[in-house]
C-alpha cells in the first residue's frame, strides 16, 4: 500500500509571489468559521467553506473547484486546513492541493501586518 497524498506546504510570502506573479493563480479556500472572518478575512478572491458547515456544502464542493487550478486551503495556523487537505487529496477529483503553513497567522506575520491576529 502506498502512501497517501499529502498536500504540498507553502508559505505566506510563496503564496504572495504565486497571487501577483503571471501564473494562473490558484484557487484559495478558506475552512474557517463566519467568526473567524470577521476577525482577520484573507485579502482577495476566497471560496468559503466552514469545516463546521460542511454537511451544507461537500455536496457541491467538487462542482465549486475547478480541476484545472492549484487549490491553496487556509485556516488560521495550518492545521484545520491540513486535515482538508488531506481530505481533498483522497477525493478522485485530481486536484493539486497546497496548505498555507501557519495559515493566516502566518500572512499576518510575514505578508501583511494590516490583517488582524488572534
């Protein structure tokens, strides 16, 4: 039995350079709570899925991804967004599928201190 899939880290400044550089940018889902984003939301285009609501929306998550495009997951610190990544990587969807190390924390620290820690 091989080993799973894991998805590939990258960091704040990385993912900075990827959403301004010419490459077609990936896809950014966000995987944490209404709460959360009220507190510190990721500056630009976000898909929003609560890991708490996810019984509203795994259904028509595949048709919301495209499979052309490098899936970022984001949560606050990394780990909530792992673990999706990891989910998403078990799906036969064929994504290429990135975690934002230190989540948005991370960008925070290293990208844009405008954006608020908790």
């Amino acid at each position: 039995m091989g080993q799973s899939q894991q998805p590939q880290p990258i960091q704040a400044s990385e993912l900075q350079q990827w959403l301004q550089s010419e490459r077609s940018s990936p896809q950014l889902v966000d995987v944490r709570e209404e709460a959360e984003l009220a507190i510190a939301a990721f500056p630009g285009a976000v898909l929003h899925r609560p890991l708490s609501q996810s019984n509203a929306w795994l259904g028509t998550l595949q048709a919301d991804l495209n499979p052309d495009q490098p899936v970022v997951v984001v949560c606050h610190a990394g780990v909530r967004s792992y673990h999706f990544g990891l989910w998403l990587l078990d799906q036969p969807w064929g994504l290429e599928v990135w975690n934002l190390e230190g989540g948005i924390d991370a960008w925070s620290l290293q990208v844009d201190p405008s954006v608020p820690r908790y």
